[in-house]
C-alpha cells in the first residue's frame, strides 16, 4: 500500500491548486484525476473554450452590425467547423502549458488517472490498487444536470461540453435552463445564426442578478433573434421525422417546439455519486453536494472539500481554485483560512456582458429591509457614446448610514474587467466619497463607476463631461 502526506481527488482548478500549495510545503500528495483531462471543466469544456467561442461571435456580429457610418463590411462566409477546430486547439495549448507542464514540476505530487473509491476511513482504491493518506481533499467538480423530462435520455441531448465541440452549426437550439451557460452558448449560437430558443422554468431568467440589468440583457439577446420563455415546466421529449421535439407547459398552456438539438443548462450537479463516501462517513446534502464549514472541513476531521462539489455559496474558477490553496494551508500549516464571497465578482460573458460583487438590492432588502441604489443609463457615459454602445445599465448601493459600498452590478462591453474596480471597493469597504475624490482615464466605460457614485448627489445631466 502506497502512503501520502495528501491525496487529492480531482482534477481540476481547485485540485490543482491545493497540489502546487502542497508540493511548495514539501508533502507527499497524490494527485487523482478522472473523467475530463488535466485541469478539469475550465480550461477543458468550460471558461476557455467557451470564451473562444464567445469572441469569435463578437468578431462575427461586430463585421455585420457595427454601426458606423460610412463603413460597409460584410462577412464573406462562415467555416463553423473551423471555428471550432481552432478552439479545441486553443483549448489544448492552455491545457499542455498550464496544467500538463506545470503537473511536470511537482517534485512531491504523484499524479494517477483513474476513478478513485473510498475504501476505508484513510483509504482509497484506484486502478485496483489500494491508497493511504493522513488527509484527505475532495475536488471532483460537477457535471451538467439532466433535468427529469420524460424520454430525453433516449431523444438524445447536448450538455456543455458537447455544444462546445459541435463540428455543424445546428439550424434550431432549444436550451433548457436560464443561467449563464444557457445565456452565453444561446447567444453564440445565434449569432452564427441558429434559431435559439430558451426555456427557463422560474419567473426570471438568472434570478440571482440585478433585475432591471438582467431584463435589459434579454432584450439584446431578443434583439439578436434569441426567443426567451420563462414559468416552463418542459414535461416531455420525443422524436420525429429525424428532429426532437420537446413538450411543455407555460400559463397553464400545453406547447411543443421542434429543434435539431437540445441544450441541457439546466445548473450542475456534484460528482459524489461514484466516491463512496458513505465508508468515511461524509455527509452531503440533498443535491449530494459535500458539506463544509467556512474553511472547508467536512464532518469527518481529516476529509476537506472544495470548489463544485460542496455546498459553498459560489461556484468559479476563481474561487475554486483559491479554496484549493487554502485548505492546502489549512491541512499542512494547521490555518484557519476562508473567503469572504461576498466580495468575489463574477460575469456571464455576453455581449454586453454582466458582472456583479457585493450583494443586489433585493438582498439588502431582505437583510435590512433598507437600501439606497442608483442606476444610470450608459447614455450618460462619454465613452459609450463615443463608441456606439448605450444600451449598457450600472447599479450601485450603498449602506444608507455609512455611504459604505455594498454591491456593484454592471451591463457593458468587457463588464467582466470593469468589475475589478468595485472588486476593490467593496472589499475595502470604501464610500461614494472615496469614489468621487478617484480620477479615471477620459474617456473610458470604467468612469461608469464615478458617474454612479456621483449619482448619488448631483443630477448627471447637468455635469460636463470630464466629472
């Protein structure tokens, strides 16, 4: 029986992490990957390839829709699967240069593919041999669920990671789910011109985000040919005359819709089925996600868990990957570390994309049954105008006793990058007046922050440009 310091299950961001951690502080550790290949679902069938995809989009209607007067520009064909081929092969140098040749380097970490089994408390089997370790971390992700619709199993279906290699540009998409996979490949798609429908079972699509930004996100997306539909309940799917066809209700109304292929974007699920996790004795909750205290410790004492598979308020590269070095912390140097998610931004990487930190104004309702929030048009930003861009929305709130910043949502071109900004902010707990005593580059989309700070106080429309 081969023993470790450490045994890491998983592949991914987090995995990856808290196995450099380990090997700079010098343990034993192996490394045990399955399923996806090195670096799990981002740089693999995730983040990266999707991001690809989602420029190559933007380059696409940009040449068809750029609004400038006086310059005509046409596309003179679309290869899809060329598209596609450059992706994975972008998608193949991120893994070989950030995960294959970085695994190369680690002088400690062990790294074995193959499912790995709890076996005993301290044990796990893989390959049909059998592992020890003092501790234990779990990072074995999630995968895309498979909502219960009657028949789609046998119909056949896409998740993400086969909507990302699709060699054929489908003529019609359906895709299930409203979150910010369904949102990003439903506009990808469109624009290269598939037909795309969403159907999102809740009232609102994305419900988490600010919703006048998220309402005016659809419209775009509408805009752009995309027909959104909410308060579906899909019930069934079949097949017929080489196409699918799903059945749903909405407004007490039984509907059907033909599609070439469906889009499962429907949330995720954490892989725990297969751990046997039940012979150490880890709890998980009702979705079989790992539960962990803040610093990522399970109820049995030498088991932590991170990134995907827990119970953990957000589920990011980011986040992953920095419980990873944590806990690695936390195990080897006997820490207390944790994250404060609160002030962790994320994106959905549309265009305009849409980034959030800090908490929405239905959530400061719900605390403290108070809220001051302004939000100002992106006609009101030089730069937007500047470049033909105003449909884009920033909110801003704040403590009403303090001024203190406590969420920043914004609907703009690279919204993702603007966010660091508030990022900043509302980590050091600044006020408006510490933003408005700030002197941003003219003109730029990131006075934004400024302008809605300034908001606060002064009527924009009668302010000159430079602020």
């Amino acid at each position: 029986m081969k023993k470790y310091d450490l045994i890491i299950i998983g592949g991914g961001a987090a995995a990856f992490a808290a196995a450099i951690k380990a090997n700079e502080l010098g343990a034993t550790t192996a490394i045990i990957n399955y399923d996806l290949p090195a670096g799990g679902t981002c740089v693999n069938v995730g983040c990266v390839p999707s991001k690809v995809l989602l420029h190559a989009a933007e380059v696409l209607h940009e040449t068809q829709a750029h609004g400038i007067p006086g310059i005509e520009t046409a596309v003179t064909g679309i290869d899809f699967k060329k598209v596609i081929e450059a992706e994975l092969s972008i998608v193949k140098s991120f893994r070989a240069e950030k995960y294959e040749k970085v695994l190369s380097k680690l002088s400690h970490v062990t790294y074995i593919e193959g499912k790995a089994q709890f076996s005993a408390k301290n044990e796990i089997t893989v390959n049909g041999e059998t592992l020890s370790a003092e501790n234990f971390i779990i990072a074995t992700g999630s995968k895309a669920t498979v909502p219960p619709i009657e028949g789609i199993r046998e119909v056949g279906y896409l998740t993400h990671i086969e909507a990302l290699k699709l060699k054929e540009l489908p003529k019609e998409m359906v895709c299930v789910g409203g979150g910010p996979v369904a949102l990003e490949l439903a506009q990808v798609y469109a624009r290269f011109g598939t037909k795309v429908t969403i159907l999102q079972r809740n009232e609102r699509i994305f419900p988490h985000g600010e919703k006048e930004l998220i309402d005016r996100l659809l419209s775009v997306l509408e805009s752009e040919g995309v027909t959104i539909k909410t308060n579906v309940s899909v019930k069934s799917a079949r097949a017929e005359n080489g196409n699918k066809v799903l059945t749903y209700t909405i407004e007490e109304k039984t509907e059907e819709i033909v599609t070439d292929v469906i889009l499962l974007a429907a949330g995720k699920t954490p892989n725990t089925a297969d751990l046997h996790l039940e012979i150490p004795g880890v709890a998980t909750n009702e979705k079989g996600a790992v539960i962990v205290t803040d610093v990522f410790q399970t109820n049995v004492p030498h088991i932590r868990a991170v990134g995907d598979v827990t119970n953990l308020p957000l589920r990011l590269e980011t986040t992953a990957g920095h419980e990873g070095t944590l806990v690695a912390e936390n195990i080897l140097q006997e820490k207390g570390n944790t994250i404060s998610y609160r002030t962790v931004p994320y994106a959905i990487f549309t265009d305009p994309g849409y980034a959030s930190v800090g908490i929405t104004e239905d959530e400061q309702m719900k605390e403290t049954k108070t809220c001051a929030c302004r939000t100002v048009p992106f006609t009101q930003i030089p730069k937007a105008g500047i470049i033909g861009r105003t449909e884009g929305l920033i909110k801003m709130g704040i403590d009403p006793k303090t001024q203190v910043i406590v969420g920043v949502h914004i609907l703009a071109p690279n919204a993702a990058d603007l966010i660091a900004e508030a990022m900043v902010l509302i980590k050091n707990k600044n006020t408006i007046d510490d933003v408005l005593n700030m002197e941003p580059v003219f003109p730029t989309l990131s006075e934004a922050i400024k302008y809605v700070a300034l908001s606060f106080t002064k009527d924009l429309s009668q302010l000159s440009c430079c602020i």
